[in-house]
C-alpha cells in the first residue's frame, strides 16, 4: 500500500511542478494521435553563443579596421601609449592589443583602403 501511495505523491509532485512551469506561458501542439497537448514553453536563455560570437567578431573587425587605417606601427605605437595611462586605459590597451586575427584581417583591410 505505501509504494502505490508513494507513486501517487510522486505524479501530484510532478504535475504541481508542470503546472507551475506552465504559468510562465505554453504552447499547444497536436500529438501523433491527434490530442492536443499544452506543454511549458522552453525557457530560452539569456546568455547567447551567437550574440557573444558576433560581438567577439565585430570587435575583431573593428580592431582590423583601425589597424589597417593606421598601419601597424602607428597602431602598435597609441597602444603603448595607453598602457602607460590609467587603469581603464591599461585594459583599453589589453583589449585593443592585435591578435593573430585582427593582423591576417588588417592585411587584407589594407589592400582595399590604399
């Protein structure tokens, strides 16, 4: 008797926990048999790769950018000079330092803005 009245407990549990997920919204969606079944959206994340890629690429891009307009050793020159300036401008020198990518994209930037 208290294994079928623990397995009841256990499907109130599960079922209070569903209804509780779908407050936050549900979506209908019509089962192979033709029922229709209400199932919690997904909750969808705030954190996204894709944006994070984006921005990690335009940054690149836009380093690229600036390295190309400048040319390397004007560029390598205004990074020094921020490193030697405050805090903020110590990690605006560590973020803007060029990277493998940014020197390949800054070449090819180059040949189109000469």
């Amino acid at each position: 008797m208290s294994g079928t009245v623990e397995a009841f407990d256990k499907r109130l549990k599960r079922i209070e926990k569903n209804k509780a997920r779908m407050r936050e919204g549900y979506v209908g969606q019509v089962s192979k048999d033709g029922l229709i079944v209400f199932r919690p959206k997904r909750r969808r994340t705030v954190f996204s790769i894709r944006g994070l890629a984006l921005v990690v690429l335009g940054f690149v891009a836009f380093k690229a950018l600036i390295m190309a307009h400048l040319g390397p050793n004007t560029y390598q020159s205004r990074i020094d000079a921020l490193s030697e300036g405050t805090v903020v401008e110590q990690a605006g020198a560590f973020l803007m330092q060029p990277d493998p990518a940014t020197q390949i994209a800054a070449a090819k930037l180059r040949t189109y803005l000469n």
